[in-house]
C-alpha cells in the first residue's frame, strides 16, 4: 500500500513532465515508468521484507536477536531501491528537446543510498565472519543463522536486480542510437505505386546530380555554340571590311524602280545588277552569322531554364538536410547524455553485484559446517567478481547523412563551385542565381523553399481520373491517379512534346516538329496508337473518348479510340478541310474557305449533330454543346445553329451583328458582344439558355459547365450567375465579386472565384466545394484547372507547388490527396 501511494504520483508526475514534443511523452511515457516502476517494486520489495521478516520472527515464532535497528535498515534499504529509480526514470523525461541532461548525481545518489543499505548487510555478515574466526568451535545462533538464509536470498536477488537495471538501460541506449540512425531515413513517400514530392535524402541528391549533369551538358554546349558564332561572324565581319565591300555601288531609287522610262529602267538595272555582285559575296556569310547567334541565343534560354531546375533541387535538397542535420545532432545530445548518466549507473551496479557475490560466500561458508571456514572466508575476500556482463554496450554513432556543412545554395562559395569553376562559364555565363527563401527546418515533413525563376511545370493536363504535369522546356513529366486511366507514363521520352490532348480515360503527345505522337492510358479511350503517322500533323483534337489528327497540306487524317464516339474515320476525305473540332459524342471537321463541313461519332437528334446538309462558308468561330453546334461569323454578323433543338441547335431569327464570342454549357449556348455588353442566350433554359433580364455591360469574362454560366466584370466587382445549379440555389449572391481577377468552371459542377492579388477564393456548384476552398492562401498561383465534378487544381508554376480543391475526398484523393504537393521531378 505503500509502495502504490509513492509510486502512483511519481509515474504520473513523470509522465506530464513529458513535453509533447518529446520522445518519451504522453500515454507511452506513463506506461513505459510504471511498467519499470512496478518490476523494481517486485523485485525489491517481496524478497527484501519477507528476508526482514523470517530475520526477525524467526523458526519459532519468538522475536529474533536481529534487533529493530537492522530490520529498520533492510526495510529502508527495499524502499530506497524504489524510489530512487523511480526518481532516475522522472529526471530521464523532463527535458524538452529528447536530450538528456547528466544524471551522475542521482547515479551517485542511488550508489550512495544501496552502497549503505549493502554496508549494513555487510556490517552484519562480517561481524558474524569475525566471531567465526576468532571463537573456536564457534556456533551460530539459529536466529542469526535464519537471518543469513534470508540475506542469502537477498543477495542473489540483488544480483538478478542489477541484471535487470543493467538490461533496461541497455535497452534505453540502444534505442537513443536508433534514434540516431532514424534521422537519415531515406524512404520517399508514396501514393498509389507513384513517387511523390517528400523525397529523403539520397533520392534528392540523386535529383539535384541529375539537374546538374543537365545543367553542366547545356552550358557546354552553350559555351561550343558561342565559339561557334564568334568565329563564323568574325569571318563575316572581316568579309565587309574586305577591299571589295569597301566601296559599296550606287544606291538604287525608288523613283527609278517606278520609272517606265527605258533610259532610267536601263539604269535602275544596272545598278540592281551591281549591287546584287556586291552584296552575293557577303549574304551567306551574314546568314551564318545570323543563325550562329541565334543558335546560342536560343541555346542559352534552355540552359537558364535547367539552371533554375537545378536551384530549385538544390533549394529542396538544402531543406532536407538541414533537417537531417538537426534531428541528428539533437539524437547525439540525448545518447550521449544517456552515457554519461549510465557510466556511473553501471560503476554503482557493479560494484552492488561484486558486493552481492562476496557476500553469498561468506554467507555460504558461515552457515555451513563442512568446510575450513578459516581458508573459505580467506578465499571469499580475495574473490574477484566478474562483472563485465553488466558493462553496457554503446555501439558506434553514425554520422550525419550528406554534409551539415555545406554551404547554402546561391552563396558565394556555392556559385564558385557550381558555375564560376568551371571550365565552360568562361564563354557561358549563367543567370542571376535565385537563393532559396528563408527555411525553418526540423520538421518531420519539411515544406521546399519556394522560389522563382524559370517555370517548374509549363503545361498540366487531366483525364477523368489522373493527371499529367510537363515541362516543355525539359522534356520532363509526371503521371499520377488510376494508371489504367493515363496515370502512368514514367518511362516515356516527353523531349520535343509540342501539344498534349486528352479524353476522359487516355492522353496524347504529340511533338509537330519531329512528326512524332505517343498515347497511354485506357485503348477504349483512345490510349494507343503506336501504329499511326504522325509525320506532318498540322491540327489535332479530342472527345470524350477519341482522338483525331489532321494534316491541312496532304488531307490525310487519322482517327483513334471509341469508334462510335468518332474513333474510326478510315472511310472519310479529309481533303480540304483547314479545322477540327470536338463535342462530346462526335467530331467536327470544316473549311471556312469553301463552306464543306462533315461530322462523324454518334449522329442523331440526342447525340450529335448532322453536318452534311451545313455551308460554313466565312465562319470564324465554332462553339459546340451536347449534340450542337453554333458557327458565327464576326465579320459579318451571322450566326448558324445545327444539331439537337433542345441543346441550342436552333438560332433562327436571332442577331448576331457584333457579337464577338460564344459560350457554351452542355445544353445551352451564350453570344456576347464584349464592345457593346449586349447578350443573348438560347438552348435549354434550364441549362443557361435564358439571360435576357441581365446587363452584361463591361463583362469580359464568361465560363461555363454541364448547366450553368458565371460572367464576371472584373473593373466593377460584378457578376451574373444563372443556370440548373443557381436557378436552384439562389446564385451567387453569397460569393463577393469585388477585386476577382479569374473565374473557373470546373466539368460537370463547381465554379471557382479568385483575387490572385490577395490569394482569396470562393468556390460554388459542387457539395462541399465552398469548405474546401475556404482560408486557402493561393497567392502564388499562376494556373487554375477546372477538371471533373468540383474538383479543382490550383497551381505555381515557378515552384510546381499545386492544391486540390474538392469537396469530395474521392476527387482530392484522384488530384493527389492533400492540400499540396511539390512536382520534384518535373
């Protein structure tokens, strides 16, 4: 009862002394004190009180000659065993970083306090060992005889008790070692069989070598390329100043080329000819020049943009081992404290076991009357202990992974190192080099230093259930989401990629200059297409789930994915046609130039539209929604209409002079004229074909969905909202206009509001959109993506940070499943 009422309070007290931030806190802290608590209590408490007790009854039940003073001091010595590691365990979890302070003095402490209680032992047993010496035929009393036993067992309790403290705080060291060695845990984090952006170490060392190997390649050849030029214009320029270009021939007028006179024809010709002989020797070598400059030139503008890739790695290279540094200097701190509080643990628990074993000699020699207790008692204080079981362990402490002393990107010493030593800066000097912000470090998940400089992703790219992020000047992407669906192209050569299309299960790459195409994803979608020519593609375009090209100069055309959404086209001419366009069933192929149109997919009054009996002659601007098409002509005010009547295919009677875009929804279509503000909508009213109670007057931008529009006037803080969604649910009127820069429509449902002044956004349309966007900070967002049922991808392009707004967990998880995430790769 006793033992509980102290030993409660201190493993509490222990347990909240335990800073949150410390390894050794909260309910794990509890349990691991009173589990060491409680053992000590077992192994001290029983043996010692119950040797006490048979010392002082004694076999016949009459109080024993061990007198009170020595119970006493057997009873304090169990309670001391107690507390005092009780006491080790509570000083052991009050520091607030994890690093032990020295506990010599509670080491020396709990020495000191068993040191006595084993002198009092020792005190008693040595006195017993001295009237054995000196009284012949000396015999022990039964009573002390019956304390010997019980100190008997005390003895070789307190050797398993100091195994048992020794096997602890080998425990405690080899887990501060593992601590240590935790710091420079290199695992990436993953996400659905994809490597994301918290990359360890050693994967962004390997990063930030393969953006300076890029790098270092580029500025080569920049450095050749400025060799190059240099002597091709310096060829030029001692070219011009030859003898010959000395004297440059008669400058040749304009009233003599308009003359029609044969006298001043006769000379406006010779002097054509003479300045053709003059100049025909210096052209190509000028041409050279030219094109020499701006080789490098161009050359150059790609070396900047693998420069900054390369900072940006360095920047998020720096931030982890900045990290790693940290944590493993702090795990240092605390194993090395834990030896130096161990050390005098280990000397005190030695020295008891060394005690603990003589004693049990002289113990066994005094109360056996077998043996020449002379010798035996001689050879038990000459007995050497050994007690080198009870020496701890501590192992070799690894060093920091990477270097904790190299210097920060962009510093003096850095840009030596990186750029100004090496052998091609001479003659390929880079960019002002970009330092990485400010870096709080130490976290478990650091966030990269955001930077800017040239564009970590140029271009991202959606399906239904997976994105693409690119970098047209690296050639570099990543894929991610349902791999069947496009989320896998890891793998693929994305160098020289001019354009990138997609349906809702599959992309397409194309490069136009090297006549080049790739696809993945879902072959129903229109994911392969490795039999097809590329060579000369001049226009492409996509569906739902088929993909066409075209080629303007030999009308050929190419056709892939789901036949019946227009994925077969093998039968069709494509002849003359100068543009393509797609709706979600079907594609649209017309010339403007002779008026031919022709449609393919799913043709009929709900699905698609029947183009062979339409004159596109003039049209300059095609819009489509579900089974429609409206085709205006800006220079002429007309407008036509085709297609499903109840989705916009009809305009009959309306007024298209001055309108200068269309819009459209799923089953409605918009016509504004920016100039005038004037507007008119037709289609399914339902669905955004009814605005005419609205002033658009000043709006510049308009977007819309499945079946709604939201038009913003940017200057006055306005906008009209309208609609299946907000005839619904009251509009917009909640969302505050003022100071918006962009609006976004996301497919299906969900409009976004942003001030990318300010980093605000309001979202709407979609359940639980509104939550998801709210507080988010998008200040540095160059891009917004509005892909599928509310969900959004906000993104910085300088820094490859993006955010997933949903108010589905199921469309966050598809766009990556957190707020934010970094393309470390691309």
């Amino acid at each position: 009862t006793a033992a509980a009422q102290v030993l409660g309070p201190l493993a509490y007290s222990s347990a909240r002394r335990a800073p949150s931030s410390s390894p050794f806190s909260g309910a794990a802290m509890l349990a691991h004190s009173v589990r060491h608590i409680s053992a000590v209590a077992q192994i001290w408490i029983l043996p010692v009180l119950c040797a006490a007790s048979a010392a002082a009854v004694g076999r016949h039940g009459h109080a024993a000659s061990l007198g009170s003073s020595a119970f006493s001091e057997m009873t304090r010595l169990a309670s001391d065993h107690v507390l005092l590691h009780a006491k080790a365990i509570r000083v052991r979890t009050t520091d607030a970083t994890g690093t032990l302070q020295s506990q010599a003095s509670v080491a020396s402490a709990t020495a000191d306090s068993r040191g006595k209680g084993v002198a009092a032992m020792e005190a008693f047993v040595m006195k017993q060992v001295a009237s054995s010496l000196s009284i012949a035929n000396y015999s022990m009393p039964e009573d002390i005889l019956a304390a010997m036993n019980g100190f008997k067992d005390y003895t070789k309790g307190l050797q398993d008790d100091m195994l048992e403290l020794h096997s602890l705080d080998q425990q405690e060291t080899d887990r501060a070692l593992d601590m240590i060695k935790g710091c420079a845990d290199d695992g990436a984090a993953s996400s659905g069989g994809r490597e994301v952006a918290v990359l360890g170490l050693e994967a962004l060392s390997g990063l930030v070598q393969d953006h300076r190997l890029k790098h270092e390649a580029c500025r080569s050849k920049q450095a050749a390329l400025a060799s190059t030029w240099q002597g091709i214009c310096q060829a030029y320029n001692v070219t011009r100043r030859s003898e010959h270009f000395t004297t440059a021939p008669q400058r040749c007028s304009s009233s003599q080329a308009a003359d029609a006179s044969p006298d001043t024809l006769e000379a406006f010709h010779e002097c054509l000819r003479a300045t053709h002989e003059w100049a025909v020797g210096l052209w190509a070598p000028y041409q050279a020049c030219l094109g020499a400059k701006e080789e490098h030139h161009n050359k150059k503008e790609q070396c900047d943009a693998l420069q900054g890739q390369f900072e940006s790695s360095a920047c998020h290279h720096a931030t982890k081992q900045g990290e790693v540094c940290i944590c493993h200097k702090r795990a240092v701190d605390h194993f090395e404290a834990l030896r130096a509080n161990f050390a005098a643990s280990q000397a005190a628990r030695q020295h008891i076991h060394a005690t603990a074993v003589q004693m049990d000699c002289y113990i066994d020699v005094l109360v056996s009357n077998d043996v020449d207790k002379k010798t035996a008692l001689h050879h038990c204080k000459e007995l050497s202990v050994d007690t080198s079981h009870l020496e701890i362990t501590y192992g070799s402490v690894p060093t920091a992974a990477g270097t904790c002393s190299s210097p920060p990107p962009c510093s003096e010493s850095w840009v030596v190192d990186e750029y100004s030593s090496r052998a091609w800066h001479d003659k390929a000097t880079t960019a002002t080099c970009t330092p990485c912000e400010t870096i709080t470090v130490g976290t478990p998940t650091p966030t990269p230093a955001r930077r800017s400089g040239p564009a970590v992703v140029t271009d991202v790219y959606f399906t239904f259930s997976s994105f693409m992020a690119l970098n047209k000047n690296t050639g570099q992407a990543m894929c991610w989401g349902s791999e069947g669906y496009g989320g896998a192209c890891s793998g693929r050569n994305f160098i020289g990629v001019t354009d990138v299309y997609s349906t809702d299960g599959a992309f397409f790459a194309l490069s136009k200059n090297a006549g080049k195409g790739q696809c993945w994803g879902h072959a129903s979608y229109g994911g392969s297409c490795s039999d097809i020519d590329f060579a000369g593609v001049t226009d492409a375009t996509s569906n739902d789930r088929a993909f066409v090209v075209l080629n303007k100069n030999t009308g050929k055309g190419h056709c892939w994915g789901s036949s019946k959404h227009g994925g077969d086209c093998s039968s069709m001419n494509f002849a003359g046609f100068t543009n393509l366009s797609g709706y979600g069933n079907g594609f649209l192929a017309w010339s403007a130039n002779t008026g031919r149109a022709q449609c393919w997919g799913w043709i009929g009054q709900h699905w698609g539209p029947d183009c062979s009996r339409v004159n596109l002659a003039g049209i300059t601007d095609i819009a489509s929604a579900e089974g429609s098409f409206v085709g205006l002509n800006k220079n002429t005010g007309e407008g036509l209409c085709w297609g499903s009547w109840h989705s916009g295919g009809s305009c009959g009677g309306m007024d298209f002079t001055g309108m200068t875009d269309v819009y459209s929804t799923d089953k409605a279509f918009m016509a504004l004229s920016k100039t005038t503000g004037k507007a008119q909508c037709w289609g399914n009213s339902r669905m955004g074909g009814s605005c005419s109670n609205m002033d658009f007057s000043g709006f510049t931008d308009v977007v819309g969905n499945y079946g709604d529009f939201v038009a913003l006037n940017k200057d006055a803080g306005e906008g009209h909202c309208w609609g299946s969604w907000h005839d619904s649910n009251g509009g917009c009127r909640h969302v505050d206009f003022a100071g918006v820069t962009d609006v976004y429509a996301a497919k299906h449902s969900g409009f976004m509001a942003l001030n990318k002044d300010t980093g605000k956004a309001q979202c709407w349309g979609s359940t639980g959109l509104q939550a998801a966007c709210d507080g988010k900070d998008l200040s540095r967002v160059t891009d917004v993506y509005g892909t599928y049922y509310g969900l959004f991808m906000a993104l910085d392009k300088n820094t490859g940070q993006f955010w997933c707004l949903a108010g589905s967990s199921y469309r966050s998880k598809i766009c990556g499943g957190r707020d934010s995430f970094f393309f470390e790769s691309v």
